[in-house]
C-alpha cells in the first residue's frame, strides 16, 4: 500500500497547497472540511474494493486480508 494514496495525494499537493497561498480567499475552510470528507470517502472506497474483488477473484487468504 502506497505511503500517499491516490485521492490523499491529490487533496494534500493540490487543494491545500493552492487554498494556503490564496490565504483561504477563494478556498475556505467549510470546502477543505467536505473535500477532506470526500476524500476519506474515496480512500475506504478504493481500499475495500480491492479486498473485495481480490477475494472474488479467488485470491488467496493473505493477499487479501494483509490490509
């Protein structure tokens, strides 16, 4: 499993970053809190489906549970 996975990866180098240099103007606080949300969201998401299909996919227990 990747340090960074692909949503955290985006939210932390391009939401944050560019909200932090625009002073929190046009990105506040209230949006980085749904967008922090969304991206929880999307990281279980991809987590879970790929137990999910590894285990139909037959693969075998310690594949598919490492996680």
């Amino acid at each position: 499993m990747p340090l960074l996975p692909g949503p955290a990866f985006i939210w932390r180098l391009g939401v944050f970053i560019w909200a932090w240099n625009d002073d929190f103007v046009h990105i506040g606080w209230p949006t980085l809190l749904v967008l922090d949300l969304l991206t929880i969201v999307a990281w279980l998401a991809d987590l879970l489906l790929s137990i999910i299909s590894s285990r139909r996919a037959r693969a075998g227990n310690p594949s598919a549970s490492r996680f």
